[in-house]
C-alpha cells in the first residue's frame, strides 16, 4: 500500500516543481521593477492561472490517500511547500498592483 501513495505521490511531486518554476519565471520577470503597462495584463493573467493552478494541485495533493507516516509526512511537506508557492504568487501579485499605483 506504501507503494501506491509513493506512485501517487510521484507524478504531484513533478508537478510542484514544475509550478515551481513558474512562479521562479514570474518572481524574475517581476523582480526587475514594475512591468510596464503594456505587460501588467498579461501578468495579472499569468498570476490568476498560476493561483488557479496552485489550487488544484494543492486539492489533488490533499486527495491523496496515504496509508503511514512517512507518506503522510511526504504529503504534509508537499502541501507547505504548495503553501509557500501561493504565499510568493500573493507577494508578486501586490508588487505588480503596486507598481500600477493601485
């Protein structure tokens, strides 16, 4: 059974690092300063479908189901993980607003 989460477990964990290196491009794009204005729409698009996308992931991870504790130790470090991604998103999403002097 300890197989079954860890495969399940297996393709969530591609996938966080994956969103990971989204919310990495959008930081770098970000972190150079406000977007100009012609770039704010499409940034304020990618942050939606990025939160969009941490959500869901974040649900199917907790959908899991994890027979031990090691699994479920696995599955609670993936959701923080999660957590902190979102946490990132939020923080890039105001320097952008900022930036628009919203």
């Amino acid at each position: 059974a300890a197989g079954g989460a860890a495969a399940a477990l297996a393709p969530l964990l591609e996938e966080t690092e994956t969103l990971r290196a989204r919310v990495d491009e959008l930081q770098r794009l970000v972190g150079r300063g406000a977007p100009p204005a012609a770039l704010r729409a499409a940034i304020d698009q990618r942050l939606l479908n990025l939160t969009e996308s941490l959500t869901r992931h974040h649900l199917a991870v907790d959908a899991v189901a994890v027979p031990d504790e090691v699994q479920r130790a696995a599955r609670r470090e993936l959701s923080r993980q999660i957590e902190a991604m979102c946490e990132r998103v939020d923080g890039i999403s105001l320097q952008v607003r900022a930036g628009a002097g919203e």
